[in-house]
C-alpha cells in the first residue's frame, strides 16, 4: 500500500479471543510501520469479554447478540455510563488528530463547538485518502461481529475509482504501459497478488 501510494484502514481482527489487545494492536501498527493510525472505534471488552464496539465518530454503541453469527443482527444505542469517559477521551484524541488536516475542524475545537458527524466523516476520508491517516477499527470476522461497520467505513473512508482516475499499468503480454479511465466501458486492467 505504501509503495503504490494506496489509501488504506486496519481492522483488528480475532477481538474475541484470547490475549487479544486492541490498544497494544494499534501500537504495534504505528511502531512497526510507521503508519499515522488513529482508531475511530473501541472496543466493549476483549477476548471473551468481547460483546461489542464504540463508534468514535457518531458516539454510539453497538451491542452484538450472543450467540448469532448473523452480521445484522447487532444494537445501536447510547454508550454505557461506565465506558462513557473513556470513550470521550479517545474521541477527543481522534478529533485531535483530525484537526491537523482540517481547519475548519481546528477552528470548531478551539471554540469549543462539537463538530458535526457530517464534517468528521469528510475530515476523515480527506485525511485518509489524502494525508496518509489510517483509520483503526476492530471486529470478529469469524462471528461477523463488526463487519456491517468495516463495509460502511471502505464506502465512507477509501477512494472509489473516480477519485484515483486513470491508473497506469503494463501489460503482461507486450511490457507496454496501459492506463484505463475508471468506467464501464473500458477493459478490465486489475494487480493480482497473494500474500503468505
């Protein structure tokens, strides 16, 4: 991602089990990679514990069932009294850093105006898409648990065709370099990779 210039967002996977660690994940991904990560969700406990996520951005709660595999079956709610403050101060972090790629929203925090969900989404995708941040979120995909929320966040956060344009390629058969407009009409032109 980083050689091709990619926009991107990691998901910590496996939070139901054991020894997992959302906060040490995170750390790691900043120290390792030298990525600029900031999570936009937390997690509601970890390991076997693990029942449910806080989303950052709109300041909600989502609850998962306990036994359902089902990735629409879930609660969205208003964030537990006890997890409340720690919740606050990690969106105050989140709107911290958000305020380095946006005026605007650095205008709103020295003011002390609550910023519209509407304007820290659009703050995030600049900032993803443009500047290098990298969104952190969190789930179980063998339970689905926090899927719905990844698939909204690639929409919400990562640039769609149109906004990359015309991407250059070479052509396996000749070597030749081939660029093609990001339409239905034009040929497929796609990289192929596996990682082990």
């Amino acid at each position: 991602a980083q050689n091709y210039g990619l926009p991107c967002l990691i998901v910590v996977n496996k939070m139901d089990r054991v020894g997992a660690d959302f906060k040490r994940a995170v750390e790691s991904v900043n120290k390792q990679l030298g990525l600029d990560v900031v999570p936009i969700q937390l997690p509601v406990g970890q390991g076997g514990e693990f029942c449910g996520l806080i989303d950052l951005i709109e300041m909600q709660q989502v609850k998962f069932p306990d036994k359902s595999d089902d990735p629409s079956e879930f609660e969205v709610g208003s964030i537990d009294k006890e997890l409340l403050e720690k919740a606050k101060e990690a969106r105050h972090h989140l709107l911290e850093v958000l305020s380095m790629h946006s005026d605007e929203l650095m205008e709103q925090l020295l003011e002390e105006v609550e910023p519209s969900v509407e304007l820290v989404r659009l703050v995030v995708r600049k900032a993803t898409i443009h500047d290098g941040l990298v969104p952190a979120m969190l789930g179980s995909a063998l339970r689905n648990r926090g899927v719905p929320a990844l698939l909204d966040a690639v929409v919400e956060y990562l640039p769609n065709p149109l906004d990359k344009g015309a991407v250059a390629g070479t052509d396996p058969k000749s070597g030749e370099e081939v660029a093609f407009e990001p339409t239905p009409e034009a040929p497929l032109g796609a990289v192929v990779f596996k990682t082990v």
